[in-house]
C-alpha cells in the first residue's frame, strides 16, 4: 500500500530538461482541472448579474459617503445602505440549481434520513419551528435598532461632539449588527423544502468522476479502474459530511475533514482497503485540484482592504513561527525525522493542511508524516476554534483583537470564520481576511523549502544542487493557484469592489468553485485515511515528540500572534482599527 503512493525518482539532467520532464502530469492536470472549474464558473455567472446591480450600487454608495462624512461612526443609514447594495448573483435561478448539484448532504440532530430525505410534511414542521425562532431574532433586531437609532441620536443632537455619545452609539449599532446578522441566520432557517438528495449526489459522482478520470487517463493509468474505485472514495466523503452535518458534531466544531481521515482510517486498519478501490486512492491528485481552486478565494484587492495591520500579523509572525518551530523541534525535541519537522511547524504555523500538502511534495515527506501532521491540526483546529472564542469574551478582548489572533492562529480557513462568528460580524471578518492573506504564504513557503531542502538538507558534501533541482523540487501545483490568485484579483479589481462582490465574490467562487474545493478535500482526507496504516505511524509518536513540537510551537504562535495583533491594530494603526 505504501508504494502505491510513492513518487518515482526523477533524474534532472543539468540545463537539458525539457518541459514535460519538470512538471509533473499529476501537477500539470491538477492545474488545469481548477483552471476548468473556474473557467466554466466565469462563463455561468459572469453574464448573470443580479437586477439593477450598477445603480444600486451607485445609489447606495452615495448614501454611503454622505453618512461617512457627518460622524465619526458607521451610522444606521450607512450600514442600511451598505446591505442594500450587498447584491449576490448566487440568487439567480441557474446558480440555485448549480448548489443543489454540488450541495453536500444536509444538516441534522436525531433523524439521520434528514441528511438525505425530507417529505413535505416535515418540512413544514421544520420550517413552522424556523420561523418561531426567527420572529424571536427578528424582534431582538428590531429592539435592538430601536436601541441605536436613540443612541445616534442623542450623539447627533450634540453634534457627534461627545466622545461619550458617540461611543454609546457606536456600540448600540454594533449590538444592532450583531443580532441582525443572527436575524439574518435564523431567516435562512426558515426556507425548508422537500428535498432527496440521492439523485443530486449520484449526478455529482458521477460528473467529478469522469472529470478526474479524464486526468488519470492522460497519466497513462485506467480511467475506467479509477472511476470505479472512485464510486468507493466518494462514498466515504459523503459518510464523512453525514457525520460533519450533525448538530451536536457541528456545534463541537468536528468537521468533515477529521471524519474524512477517522473513517479512511477505520477501513484500512480493519478490514482492509480493497484493491479495486486503490486506483482511485489519489490524495495528492484530489488535493492538489483543489488547491488550485482555494488561489481564486485570494484576493489581493481584499487583503489591501484590511491594511498593514493584517498584512504585520500574516506575513511577518508566520515565517518567525514557522522558522523558530523548525529549529525548537531539531535542536530541543531532537526530531528524528526532518521532513516531518518541516510538516508539522508549517501545518501548524502556516495555515494548516494546505501548507502541508505543498510543504510536504516540497521536501518529499513520507506519506505518514503528512498524514501524522494533518491529524494533529484538526485535533487542535476543532479545540481551539471553541475555546479561543470563549476565552476572548471571558476575558473582554475586543473584538477585532480577538479576530486578528483566531485568523493567524487557528489553522483552517473554514474553522477561522466560524470561530469569528461566534464573537461579531467585525470579528469574523478580520479573522477571514488575515487567514486569506496567511494563505498567500502556501506557495512562499513551499518555494522556500525546495530551496533549503535542496541546499542544505539532501545537498551532498562537495556536491552542488543545480537550479534544475530546484525547480524539480518545487511543487507545480503552487503556480496554478497563485496564477488563480493573480487572474481572480485582477477580474475582481476590473469590476470593482462591489460588483466584484456581487459577481466574483458571491458567484464564481461561493456559488461554484469553493463548493467543490469542498469536495476535492474531503476526498483527499478520505484517500490520506484509506492508504494510511496505524502500523506505519507507530514509531513516528515515540517519546510524543510530534505532539510536543506541536504544542510547544501553537503556544508561541499564539503568543507572537496576539502581541503582534494588538500593536499593530491598537497601538501603531488604530485610526485603521476604528474603520474596520
């Protein structure tokens, strides 16, 4: 099983390599699998904008900039005009079709047939409970606007001269957001429907089963093997999103990628992968396609947004951590294994299991290594995206604060804003933002190792590494999902913020091409569980050295983080504080 997934040796001959010799096919098709995912969701959504999407935008931001000059808060009429123009072409006829296609299985408490199947009848009773709770939400909202509008206009009768005043209203509006948004979750609550899922999940297994054999048929390898065994590994993805989808694991914070690898591994340890299934076992393959897909949710228009505040706090503690991490674990921890130091310090500084992945192809980490690195980030994911929330409202750290430290900090991307969302709408944005900006340093971060590993670690004495190796080293897939980065941010800065918003934002990618990143990890977690035995990780947790070197570098992230958060946005910038 472990040789099934071993990468051939590559001999690179010094400045006579030709093109096909430096890339990969598995990169090369990973590439252009994303690069036809984002093409078809541009030509879907592009040529779809949502009614009246130009002028009210115009309308609204004009409403916008006259409210931003008259006090030194967000007033009610700028936040009611910002969400007037919040405008999302996922709301055209077409794009709801495309998520009932890609939709993973649904949410549920105690029925498990709720995941796949609802009748009519239960679905108004769903629904009747839904709107019982959203007339509670949308009255809390209504009192709480009631709240503001007073408070602002006490401070607008002192002509917003009262320092006090403005502060009073300034946190009355923001408990008006606050329950507006919860308003705004508790609506979507309310619009159940009948639904059978089965048809919608073959139709998805059969598409993204034919679109992955198209690529291992192009590598020389049977499509017709990998569809088949394909059958096998998306059923388990869909078990894993069964399991992530019910109430009490969600609240729990357990997502689909620990059960993904936790039933991957329940298999191949008991009864054993079956060999018809390995064909279609391809964790890079799938996780790779979806990292290149996870370039087009970077936008740099959006990491500009948050300014050098953020910018100090991703790409400035993230190398210090990675870097210290690395040395601790070789000269304090004495980690018998620098491949899996590099893993681990990047996992857990970085942003988790993608700066893994691309980590590991760098250095050619074991495949157990990866999988021991991946494992011990959705352990601490799911602890501290529950605690670090409760821990900032104990103690009264401000919100933005807190946002900042949860996004370079909690490893993955979807972990950060549900964290953020427990604490404000402010919250969950900084901590995005700061996450998507930490994820810019994937492709920095494999590069940097390719380097060292190449120069320092498997350079033999006398012997020199040439460019080629390097090169050779470097994992390809990274290029295509910093080429997406660049042509995403580049169409979103050509439309502007708000149509980018409407358009790229809220259709191309939250509308299509992150719902499939969705779906190509979690079958890469699947496939990182199936080829993994609990024998080949035995002796890489001898004297909990891995669990140390995780534990020991999170705590100084998390210290550095927070330090480096609060001078950034409380002491060197807090005019750029007081407009987020």
């Amino acid at each position: 099983m472990a040789e099934q997934n071993k990468q051939p040796d590559v001999v690179v001959d010094k400045g006579h390599a030709s093109w096909s010799d430096l890339i990969k096919l598995e990169d090369y098709w990973a590439i252009w699998l994303g690069f036809a995912i984002l093409v078809i969701g541009l030509i879907i959504y592009l040529p779809n904008e949502p009614k009246n999407l130009h002028t009210t935008i115009a309308a609204s931001n004009a409403i916008m900039e006259l409210e931003a000059n008259k006090a030194p808060f967000k007033t009610i009429e700028y936040y009611k005009a910002a969400d007037a123009k919040n405008l999302k072409a996922t709301s055209s006829s077409i794009a709801k079709i495309i998520k009932k296609f890609q939709s993973k299985p649904h949410g549920w408490s105690t029925n498990l047939l709720d995941t796949f199947f609802m009748d009519s009848k239960r679905a108004g009773d769903k629904k009747s409970a839904a709107v019982i709770k959203y007339e509670k939400a949308k009255q809390a909202a209504a009192e709480a606007l009631e709240t503001a509008t007073i408070a602002q206009k006490a401070a607008a009768e002192a002509s917003f001269s009262n320092a006090e005043l403005n502060q009073k209203a300034s946190d009355a509006i923001s408990d008006w957001r606050n329950k507006k948004f919860a308003a705004g979750k508790a609506k979507k609550k309310t619009k159940v429907t009948a639904y059978n899922q089965i048809t919608w999940l073959i139709l998805l297994y059969i598409v993204l089963g034919i679109f992955f054999a198209i690529g291992r048929g192009a590598m020389g390898h049977s499509p017709v093997k990998f569809f088949i065994g394909f059958f096998f590994v998306f059923a388990v993805a869909t078990l894993a999103y069964v399991a992530a989808q019910q109430s009490t694991m969600k609240g729990l914070g357990i997502g689909y990628a620990a059960w993904a690898i936790l039933f991957g591994l329940l298999i191949s340890n008991t009864i054993g992968t079956p060999k018809w299934v390995m064909p279609a076992v391809q964790t890079e393959y799938f996780i790779k396609t979806g990292l290149v897909l996870l370039g087009a949710e970077v936008l740099f228009s959006k990491i500009v947004a948050i300014g050098i505040p953020g910018i100090f706090v991703a790409w400035v503690v993230t190398p210090i951590v990675l870097i210290s991490t690395f040395i601790f674990g070789q000269k304090v921890v004495k980690m018998p294994s620098k491949t899996l130091n590099i893993v681990i310090s990047a996992d857990m500084s970085v942003c988790g299991v993608s700066a893994a992945i691309a980590t590991a192809a760098a250095c050619r980490a074991k495949k157990e290594e990866l999988t021991l690195s991946v494992g011990l980030s959705l352990v601490f994911t799911s602890i501290m995206m529950i605690l670090m929330p409760a821990f900032i409202k104990a103690v009264d750290m401000p919100f933005i604060l807190g946002g900042a430290w949860m996004g370079g900090t909690i490893d993955a991307t979807g972990a950060v804003a549900a964290a953020g969302a427990f604490l404000s709408q402010k919250a969950l944005y900084v901590a995005a933002t700061i996450k998507m900006i930490q994820n810019v340093l994937i492709g920095i971060t494999a590069f940097g190792v390719a380097i060292y590993w190449c120069a320092r670690v498997d350079c033999t004495p006398g012997r020199s590494v040439s460019a080629w190796e390097i090169w050779y080293r470097f994992p390809k897939f990274v290029l295509g999902f910093l080429a997406a980065s660049v042509l995403f941010s580049w169409i979103y800065a050509s439309m502007g913020p708000d149509v980018g918003y409407a358009m790229v934002d809220h259709g191309v990618i939250r509308g299509f091409s992150k719902a499939f990143r969705g779906w190509f990890f979690c079958l890469a977690f699947v496939s990182i569980g199936l080829a993994t035995n609990f024998r080949e990780l035995g002796h890489y947790f001898k004297g909990g050295k891995p669990l140390i070197l995780y534990v020991c570098g999170q705590t100084f992230n998390l210290m550095l983080t927070l330090t480096m958060a609060y001078i950034m946005f409380y002491v060197v910038f807090p005019e750029i504080t007081a407009k987020i």
